[in-house]
C-alpha cells in the first residue's frame, strides 16, 4: 500500500521537551481533542479515534561499517480512517 507522509518533523530536543510533546499529546488525547502538529508553515489537524492501534517498537540500526549503531524508541497510533475500533493487547512502559 503506498504511503502518504501528510506531515513530518525530525529536530533534536532536551528529553524536558520531548516529554512536554508526549503531556500535551497525552493531555488531548485523554479528552478526545483533536491533535494539531505544526512545524514551520506546516501544519495538520487529527481526529483520533477512541480505539486507535498503538505500536511501540525499539531498533537498533548499524551501519554497513558497524561502528555506533543507532537506537531508537518509536510510538505510533495507528487506524483506518473512519474506523473507531482497535486491538486490545496489554502494555507496560515503565
């Protein structure tokens, strides 16, 4: 299926900040708010479902020289549009 990026942001932030975007996020979220991302004059409003799918993944990428891989943490809600249903599985994050 092909993939249509609507909005993309990728910039180094202090963990402080990166946590201040996962409370406001949270915060919207637990409300059933709309959650706007903007960046530049980028920019692009979600309405997300009751029951999106929630994926968290942990990588490590190396490099074809092996030296300093990359480790990465990625969080993604995941539905079809006008879709308000969802897997239920359970998570910890601790």
């Amino acid at each position: 299926m092909p993939e249509e990026v609507l909005f993309k942001s990728e910039s180094k932030h202090s963990r402080a900040e990166i946590a201040a975007y996962f409370q406001d996020i949270a915060t919207k979220l637990e409300a059933g708010d709309p959650v706007t991302l903007s960046a530049g004059s980028d920019s692009i409003t979600l309405e997300v479902p009751a029951n999106p799918t929630f994926e968290v993944k942990a990588e490590r990428e190396t490099s074809k020289g092996g030296s300093n891989p990359e480790l990465s943490i990625e969080f993604e809600l995941e539905w079809k549009e006008g879709d308000e249903t969802g897997e239920d599985s359970s998570l910890s994050i601790e």
